[in-house]
C-alpha cells in the first residue's frame, strides 16, 4: 500500500515527464489530427480499419486518472495514435504527414526527457 520514499520519488518523476511530453504533444503544430478522438461517422471506413482508437485528450483523461502504471503503458498509448494514422492515412497526405511529423517529434523529446 505504501511506496518506499526512493520509487515514489521515481513515480512522481515519470508521472512528470508524462505530463511534459503530453502538454508538449497538443501544443504542437501539427497536432490538430490528433487532439481528439476520430469521429467514426463522418469518416468511412474508420471504425472498421482501426481496432483501437486513441487520440491526445483520450490519454490525457487516461493520465489524469492515474491510469498509466507504467511509462510504459503511456508510450504504448502514444504510439498507437501514430500508428493508427499510419494505417489510415497515405504517407504523403496532410494528416499522414502530421503523423510522421509528431512522431519524429515524439520519439526525439522522451528519449531526451527519459533516458
Ligand atoms: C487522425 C485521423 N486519421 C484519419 C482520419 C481523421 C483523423 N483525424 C480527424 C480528427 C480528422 C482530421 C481531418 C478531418 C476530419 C477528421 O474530418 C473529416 C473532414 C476532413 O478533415
């Protein structure tokens, strides 16, 4: 029930960097795709070909509710917004290529901030 001193020292430093990264995500530019979750009836085809939609103001809700308990649970959710853009999107279209543009961005700043 209790957390020695030292992880939960750890926690709070991963629970931190989870809150950067996501306030650093939906304030980028190239966002808007993913600031909320795809409205699956004015967009064919979306509820078929994606089996589990994910989007910033779902794992936000996620991370204010203590759901992630671990970093990497929080990646998971992250990269599952980038991949299901990948699998609905053409690389070269604009959403594709906000995708690709978020996820370099993504991949560069939690390695910076974590590791
Ligand atoms: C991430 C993603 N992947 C596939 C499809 C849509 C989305 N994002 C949603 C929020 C969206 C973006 C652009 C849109 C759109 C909806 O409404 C239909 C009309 C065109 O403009």
């Amino acid at each position: 029930k209790h957390d020695s001193p030292v992880s939960c020292a750890k926690k709070a430093k991963t629970v931190k960097a989870q809150q950067i990264l996501l306030a650093e995500l939906e304030a980028h530019p190239a966002a808007w795709p993913f600031l909320s979750p795809v409205n699956q009836k004015s967009v064919p085809g979306y509820r078929k070909v994606i089996k589990k939609p994910m989007d910033f103001s779902t794992i936000r809700e996620k991370l204010t509710n203590n759901q992630y308990l671990s970093l990497e649970s929080f990646i998971m959710d992250v990269n599952l917004v980038f991949d299901n853009c990948e699998k609905f999107n053409e690389d070269h279209s604009e959403i594709g290529q906000a995708g690709h543009s978020m996820r370099r961005y993504f991949d560069k700043r939690w390695t910076e901030l974590l590791k």
